[in-house]
C-alpha cells in the first residue's frame, strides 16, 4: 500500500503550518528520499502574480516550512514554477514566496528556457521541453495547491508538473491535445519523465467554484503529503466530492503505472480523511462527462467560457493567451470598447482564458445535457 500523511493544520500561522508538515514528513519517512548535498528544486504552484490571500498559488509558509525540513536533510534547494501570466520572478515576488526563498537562501532557477528531453516510454507524448532549472536539479519537490479546475476537474499534485514546462510552450498542448483524456495522459508522461521525489499539497485554504484563479477561498484545514501523486490527488478528489474512478488524471495515472487511487490501496496516516471531507464543497461548472468531449458533442455536454460584461476591464488578456489560431475570442470593434466576444466553432475548451482572466470575469457555463451527465457521474 501507498501513503498518504493527512495532517491538520487550521491556520497558516508559522509554527502550526511548521509543525504539519514536519510529522507529514515523518510520518511518510522523507528522510529517506533524499541524499545529504543532492541538488533540490522545489515547485510550488505560481501560476499568477497574485497575493496569497488569494488563494491562486501555494502559500509561502507552506513552501517555507518544507524548506525547512529539506534543510534538515542537508540538500542544496532551488525553486521555481512557469507561470501561465508573466515573469518567474514577478510571481515569486508577488505571491511572498521569494521573501520566504531569501530567508532561507535558494535562488530561483531558470524556468524561461529549457531543453528538450525523450522520453520514449510516453504513451501520449514522447518528446517534452524541461525548463533548465528542473534539469539541472537532482531530485524535484511538488508543493501544489488544491484548486478546482475548468478542464481536469481539480488541479493537484500531478497537474503541479505542467509548470515545467516553459512559458507560452505550455499552450500548444492544449491545441495539439484538446480532449481532456489526451491532456491528462500527457500529463501522466510528464509526471513519468521528472518522477518528483516527493508530493506535497497546500489544502489549509483552498479555492472552490470558478478556479483555477478567479474561485473563491475556501477553508479545508489539511496539508497532504505523499510520494505518489495518483495517490495524493485520489484523495483530494474524496475530500471535495469527485468520484475518484471518473477522474482521467487518476484513471490514466494508475493505467500507465504513475500511481494507485483506489480507496483500499492507500494507507492514510496522520489524521482521518473523512475529518476533512466537505461534501458541498463548489466544483467547477464543468462536465465531467469526461468521454464525451468530441467536437460533435461539445456545445451540448461541455462548459463554455462567457463573459461577465460588468466585470470585464477589457485587457484583453484572453484574447492574447488562446492558443487557438485564429483567436476563438477576439474583439467586437477595432476600438476595443465593448468586452471581447467568443466564437465557439473554434473554441477547444481549454479554459485558458478562464484561468488567465485576472478580474475573474470568465465563467464556465455548462448547457443542460452537460449538467444531466455531471450528475450523473457524480453518483
């Protein structure tokens, strides 16, 4: 059996978010994985300069206190993440993870530029480009953030990985890969090819409803550690009310040998998960439908982005971020003075606009028979 430490933590205050992840460490014997003087880089998710009230990124004293416990281990630490908006750096400034990198004296690693790496045992994707920073590390640590996602459903611990991958680069697998089943079997390749020693997820505050940026916080009181992120995510998916056996992350995951997401096949030490399970929690308005994505189907099954016009300041972020060429969202006028409109024909249901959008003005709308679906595999 495969574990997962599941500790309480109610707060981040410093001591208390210290003190979980140490006996999650403990408890799951992290001291084992790692080697005195390996080269370590750890991934938090930065995916936008935003603070961390906010709840978009993993906060820094989370990030910190698993500093702290790779220190204990006599390790050489880096971080870094590629944001889907903007610099590295203007993340890590923005989000307080570069105050906390100082404190503990890691510099952030090139995730601007990578390399590209085979991997020929990829069941869907055989050829990756790795940011310099990951290859030139020993070992990778994963300090996701437990959000709701428009296309995965939930983003965890094996979607972290995506941000390996340098910048805009990121989008061409979402025009390359737009059903969600191939999108979750790159990722499971991803995950294969940079093996992560170590998982680790930031769930004391989480996002609900229209993630993975514009939801809203929500309290879970839980940080999850393991070392096998099929694992790990399963069990986000129980606390948060996703049946992990729907899941194509997990499905694909335990498939291809990533990892277990069976119930009876994880060991849970720590805490009870049922401590933490809020059955009500806010899922993105996304079927989950997840077989039914063909292009045939999709505006009858599967959510589509809408603008909220109050809401909109006309940046024109998701315009600029589709990966779609042409734009599947453009402006109405040459003068940009309404919101940007969408053209569904060419939409890929990627939600990168979704996610983009820094005013949260985007929602996925789900039509009827999506919603039937949803339920239903909802059961």
């Amino acid at each position: 059996m495969v574990k997962v430490a599941c500790i309480r933590c109610d707060n981040y205050e410093v001591e208390q978010v210290n003190n979980a992840v140490k006996k999650g460490f403990d408890l799951i014997g992290g001291h084992k994985i790692f080697l005195e003087g390996e080269k370590i880089i750890l991934k938090p998710n930065l995916l936008a300069p935003e603070p961390p009230e906010k709840c978009v990124t993993t906060h820094p004293y989370v990030f910190q206190a698993v500093g702290n416990v790779l220190k204990d281990c006599g390790v050489k630490l880096s971080y870094g993440d590629s944001p889907a908006l903007g610099s590295p750096e203007k993340a890590a400034k923005k989000t307080g993870i570069k105050a906390v990198a100082d404190q503990l004296g890691m510099k952030l690693a090139d995730f601007e530029s990578g390399k590209e790496c085979s991997f020929l045992e990829g069941q869907q994707n055989k050829i990756f480009t790795i940011a310099n920073g990951v290859l030139e590390s020993d070992g990778l640590v994963s300090i996701s953030k437990l959000k709701t996602h428009g296309l995965t459903a939930m983003t965890g611990a094996i979607k972290n990985q995506f941000g390996c991958i340098p910048g805009l680069l990121k989008g061409e697998f979402h025009v390359r890969l737009p059903q969600v089943n191939e999108f979750a079997r790159m990722l499971v390749d991803l995950n294969m090819l940079l093996n992560p020693r170590l998982y680790i997820m930031d769930g004391i505050m989480a996002m609900e409803g229209n993630g993975p940026r514009g939801g809203t916080p929500r309290p879970m009181n839980v940080i999850l550690l393991s070392t096998d992120p099929v694992a790990l995510d399963s069990c986000v998916c129980r606390l948060i009310g996703i049946r992990p056996e729907v899941n194509p992350l997990l499905i694909w995951g335990e498939r291809h040998g990533l990892g277990k997401y069976r119930a009876e096949e994880i060991d849970i030490v720590g805490d009870s998960l049922d401590e933490f399970v809020q059955n009500n929690f806010n899922q993105a308005n996304k079927s989950i439908a997840f077989n039914l994505t063909q292009s045939r189907l999709r505006n009858h099954v599967i959510s589509r982005p809408e603008i909220k016009n109050e809401n909109c300041i006309k940046c024109g972020i998701c315009i600029k971020m589709c990966p779609v060429k042409p734009s599947a969202v453009d402006w109405q006028e040459e003068e940009k003075s309404l919101p940007p409109l969408y053209y569904y024909d060419r939409c890929i249901r990627c939600y990168c606009c979704q996610e983009l959008c820094p005013e949260g003005a985007i929602e996925l709308k789900m039509p009827l028979l999506g919603k039937v679906f949803s339920k239903f595999m909802r059961r």
